[in-house]
C-alpha cells in the first residue's frame, strides 16, 4: 500500500525467502564457505543451524541456486515425513518415477540404481532438508541408512541439514550418535551485525527500486536494530510496520516515533532487554564482586580478633 507513496518498485521487506534480495553478510559468508569446501570433500553429512529468523531458508535455496551443473539436488522444505515417504520425495525430487505403493526397501534400491548412474555420468548428488529439527527419529534414521550409499572411492551423496538449534539437541540424544559422528561439517548463523545492518536496510531498499536518499533516519535505525537484535526477520517486520506508520502519517521519512510504534505491535521485538541487559548484568557482576570482597574482609578481621 505504500509503494507509490515512498517510490518503490515492490514492498522491500517481505518475509518469502526471495534470493534476489540475498544479503551476503559476514555470517551467510561463512556459512557459504562451510558448504562449499564440504560439498569438495564429497562425503558426510553437513549441518546448518541458526536461531528462528536468521535466514536459513534463504541461504538454503542461494546454495542451491548457485550450484554447478554438475549437480544434482533435491530440496526438502518439509520434514514431517515417515521413512517411505522421505525416499518418495528424495526420488521424486531428483527425477526419479517412484511407484507411491513402493516399500522403504524397494525405494531404497532404485534411489542406489540411480544414484551410481548419476556418478557414472560424473553428476553429484546434494539433498538439503529444511527444518530438520522436526524431522521424526525414524525418518533421521532413514536419512542415515541413505548416506551409507557409496562407492569404493566415494559417497553418492550429500546431506545438508539446516535447522533451528533444537536440531543439535535432537542429535545429542544416545539414540541418534551414529547420525551426530557422521556430521563432519557444522556452522551455526548469527544474526547481523550492528555495522552490516545499515548495508542490508539500504541493499533491499535498492533492489527494491528505492532511488537514494535515507528513508530511514538514523534514530529509527538504531532503534530498529536494537528492538531486532539484528535477527533479519524482525528487521524486515519492524521496517515494513515503521513504512506503514509513516505512510499513515503522510510522513516521506520514518523516524523513531514511527518505529516505536511497530515494536508495540511486534511480538519478539524488545527494547528493554537489548538496551539494559549487558549493563544490568555487569552491574550484578560487579556487585557480586564486592559482596565476596566484603565477606573476605568479615573473615580475615574476625580470626584477626
């Protein structure tokens, strides 16, 4: 609604997963680089966590969009899946006519057939589940019994896991180890960065057709950031609400009012941890400090006396 008013193409802060708008930060980088010198290792699992809103999803389907030819993949955005279902997808997902009536083990034997034509052909194999941290045991045991395919040289194929941190939990359990000491590449995403959050605001304010000028006053960015804790889906929730607010208003410049405004209306967005917490904590620090002190004093005068 607010498009024509601050003179944009398309509404700069929506929440789909849409790589035009990518933000190669320090952490999507990183992670980048992880996947990347993994995938030249040719075997293993690979993991990828991060906190709800850190963009997983949409460093999940850059990975894919930017491999070569020479892969293939399959991507899982759902994980709720019995085992026969997780290999009808996979097969599914890499071109392959599954019969739906097929058993666990027949599917099992024409992803084997398949995958070693495909490594006959000099084609890699890449399956990326999203949200694996709901994924059912059985379904994680499936996943494991799929990476055993290999040749004598070499694995058929790769499994990339991105998913919350609850996913390390899950695999910490006794039951799963045999998964866990398979995994030989992790990262775990930050979130941004107080000097790279200006740059992403501007970078999908650009792509967005925005023609320069600051949209967005410094105020309301530090506010923003602050109340965000630099997780990208809360900036992108408080910087659409703030355009909102503004538009509303009649306002061509959001300012800190209009921001204040969208973090009442945002659950998750808190100003008050992010402000006080680190000083209310090196206060208790401190204190704690000199309350040891002064029972060390207590002691040292009463044997003294």
């Amino acid at each position: 609604m607010y498009k024509e008013h601050f003179k944009l193409r398309e509404p700069p802060f929506s929440l789909t997963p849409d790589t035009s708008y990518y933000f190669n930060h320090s952490g999507h980088q990183e992670a980048l680089n992880v996947l990347l010198v993994a995938l030249r290792t040719g075997e293993g699992f690979i993991k990828i966590t991060g906190e709800v809103g850190t963009g997983k999803t949409l460093l999940c389907r850059k990975f894919l969009n930017a491999l070569e030819e020479n892969f293939a993949s399959a991507y899982l955005p759902n994980p709720l899946l019995a085992p026969q279902e997780l290999l009808q997808e996979v097969a599914r997902e890499l071109g392959l006519e599954a019969p739906d009536a097929a058993s666990s083990p027949q599917l099992l034997q024409l992803l084997t057939t398949h995958l070693l034509q495909f490594s006959a052909r000099g084609q890699r194999v890449v399956i990326c589940i999203d949200e694996a941290q709901a994924m059912p045991e059985e379904s994680l045991e499936a996943l494991r019994l799929l990476s055993n395919l290999e040749t004598e040289k070499s694995k058929l194929l790769q499994i990339i896991l991105f998913g919350q941190p609850e996913l390390n939990e899950r695999l910490a359990q006794r039951s799963l180890r045999q998964l866990l000491q398979r995994i030989t590449f992790s990262y775990h995403l930050q979130p941004l960065e107080r000097e790279e959050f200006d740059a992403y605001v501007n970078h999908r304010l650009l792509i967005a057709g925005h023609q320069g000028g600051n949209l967005f006053r410094p105020q309301a960015l530090k506010t923003i950031y602050r109340a965000s804790h630099g997780i990208p889906r809360l900036v992108n929730i408080l910087c659409h609400k703030a355009l909102m607010v503004a538009y509303g208003q009649g306002g061509r410049v959001v300012d800190k009012g209009q921001v204040l405004a969208a973090v009442r209306d945002t659950a998750g967005a808190d100003l008050v941890a992010n402000r006080w917490g680190g000083r209310w904590s090196y206060w208790l620090l401190g204190l704690l400090g000199v309350t040891q002190v002064a029972l060390l004093l207590f002691y040292l005068l009463r044997d003294s006396s």
